[in-house]
C-alpha cells in the first residue's frame, strides 16, 4: 500500500459516536505528513521501551 492508492475509509463506533477516517488526511501530494511536530511524540529506547 502506498499513499497514493485509493483507500476507502473506514466506519468505527456506533451510534452517534461513529466516525469514518480520512484516508490521506495530513499528507501531502507525495504522501509526506505535512503536520510537522506535534504533542504526540514517541520515543522507542535500545530496550524497545516505548515513551
């Protein structure tokens, strides 16, 4: 799967907390995220710990 392949969204939850994704939200035409840093962040340690 690459970014610039058609991708259906997808349907989760139920009822009025159902949502569907946005299949290439946030990517640019290259399929490069084009949010930059965000609160997000994850570190993965040498141990394979993740922060």
């Amino acid at each position: 799967m690459f970014a610039a392949d058609k991708v259906a969204p997808v349907r989760m939850g139920s009822g009025l907390m159902t949502f569907e994704t946005v299949p290439g939200w946030g990517l640019d035409g290259n399929g490069k995220s084009v949010l930059g840093p965000t609160h997000g962040g994850v570190v993965v340690d040498k141990a394979g710990n993740i922060y």
